[in-house]
C-alpha cells in the first residue's frame, strides 16, 4: 500500500511501518495542504492510506467518496509513544478498506 504519515506525526515513525511504500507530508511537498487539499493530491498520486493524528479529519472530509483510508493514532504524538502502536498500525493497514476510519489509541 502507499501510505502517507501527515504533518503532525514524527517523520521517523515510517521506518516502523515496513512492507509498504511511506512517504511523510513533508517529503512530498504538502506540509502546508488544508485536509481537503491533502485528500485531493494524495487521490491524484495514488495514495490508498493517510496515517494523522488530527481526530477531526474523519469528520470534516467525505472519505467514503474520495476513497482514501484514514488511520488516527490517537493519544501523545512523541515517536517514543507511537512506535508502542505499530505492531497494531501494521495489522490495521492490512485490513483497512478504501474509504474506511480506524482509530488506534493505547
């Protein structure tokens, strides 16, 4: 799957998600994309997941109909914290669905 890790995640959190293609918000230009921006360029460059921790995104944006997944980790946004979620990241991005919301929280 080709992920993206938005803005407000550490960068290094990617090394924790092996077997799928991870970019960050940043690596690819879009740190300054409002969230309706963001689903429209990761629609145009084939994106099929977008990991946040804005809890607000699922609701703001009609993922349904742009048919990205979105994943939110909820709680404390330090690497140290979020690394603890990956082996759960990893099984939640093998079984996301197009359009579908999951949250992670500890």
């Amino acid at each position: 799957m080709r992920v993206l890790l938005d803005e407000c995640l550490p960068e290094r959190l990617r090394r924790n998600i092996p077997g799928h293609d991870v970019f960050t918000a940043h690596y690819m230009g879009w740190k300054t994309l409002r969230n309706g921006q963001l689903i429209a360029a990761m629609l145009q460059e084939k994106f099929d997941v977008l990991i946040t921790a804005d809890r607000g995104l699922p609701y703001q944006q009609n993922l349904q109909a742009a048919g990205i997944a979105v994943i939110v980790l909820a709680g404390r946004t330090e690497y140290v914290e979020l690394v603890k979620l990956a082996p759960r990241l990893l099984q939640v991005i093998a079984a996301i669905q197009p359009g579908q919301f999951v949250e992670i929280s500890r």
